[in-house]
C-alpha cells in the first residue's frame, strides 16, 4: 500500500478533495495500482513554521 504524504499549509477542505483525487488517479494511472491501495496523508503546517527564501510565510501575508 503506497503512502503519499502531503506536508502544506492549511487549506480548505475542497481543495485537499481534490488534491487527493488527481494525485491517486495519476498515481494508478502510472504504477497500474488500483485507487483503493493509494493512501494520501496532509500534514498542514502553520504558516509561522514554514519559510521560503528565508521569510516566514507568517509575514509574507
């Protein structure tokens, strides 16, 4: 069973939905694993304890 883990900042319920179902789908479509093998795992970080280019995301909002 192939685990996906997804580590992002929060994000609305919607949007995981559909994250969860194109990642399965391709991932299926290219291993020939069936869809119900496929776990997706989020991880959501809060935007203080994520940085890019050396600025919290935190203080970029």
């Amino acid at each position: 069973m192939p685990v996906i883990t997804v580590e992002i900042c929060p994000m609305e319920k919607e949007k995981k939905a559909e994250v969860a179902r194109v990642f399965t789908e391709e991932f299926s479509r290219i291993s020939g694993l069936p869809k119900e093998s496929i776990v997706i795992l989020f991880h959501e970080l809060p935007y203080e304890d994520v940085a890019s280019g050396g600025v919290l995301l935190a203080d970029r909002k």
